[in-house]
C-alpha cells in the first residue's frame, strides 16, 4: 500500500521552517516530528531564505499590478455610470415631452 502524498499550506511550511531556523531541534527530530524528509525540510528552508526579503519589498509587483487593475476597473465603472446618467436623464427629459 502507497503513502498518500501529504500536501502542506504555505503557513504550515513557514511554521516548520521557523521551527528549523531557531534550532531548538535538530534537522532529523523535525523531520520525524511532522514526517517529512530531511531533503524537503532542506529545500523549503532554502526557499524560505531566498524568499524572504519580498516580505519587506514595498513595491510588491503582485500589489501594484492589483491596485492597477482595480484603478482601471474603477475608470471604466466611473465612465459607465456617467453614461447611463445621460441616458436617464435623456429618457426621462423625452418621456415627458412626449405625454405632453
């Protein structure tokens, strides 16, 4: 019978890494601790610490392209209420001409 692969979510890794990192534990007593090899618990830590200075990025690309998008969708409504404002007001305007 095969292990199921397990699959973890990304605060459960930074969890374990921190746990790698303040050294309490040997590498061996943390894999066995959450079953996880030591090569994976490896190569999570060295993407953690490659990773880490986005944390302190202002200029996240993610946020940035974000707020873009919600400012341009942000226009394109402003635009379309402007628009459907004149055709109230022009419906409403000929609607009472035409009962007159």
């Amino acid at each position: 019978m095969s292990r199921k692969r397990r699959t973890w979510t990304p605060e459960e890794k930074a969890a374990i890494v921190l746990e790698i990192l303040r050294e309490e534990n040997t590498l061996a007593e943390i894999s066995k601790k959450y079953d996880v090899s030591q090569q994976l618990l490896s190569r999570w830590k060295t993407e953690f610490i490659a990773n880490m200075s986005a944390v302190f990025n202002k200029k996240n690309e993610d946020v940035d392209k974000l707020k873009q998008e919600h400012e341009d969708e942000k226009e394109l409504l402003v635009k379309k209420i402007g628009e459907l404002t004149l055709d109230v007001d022009w419906l409403k305007k000929n609607k009472f001409k035409s009962h007159k």
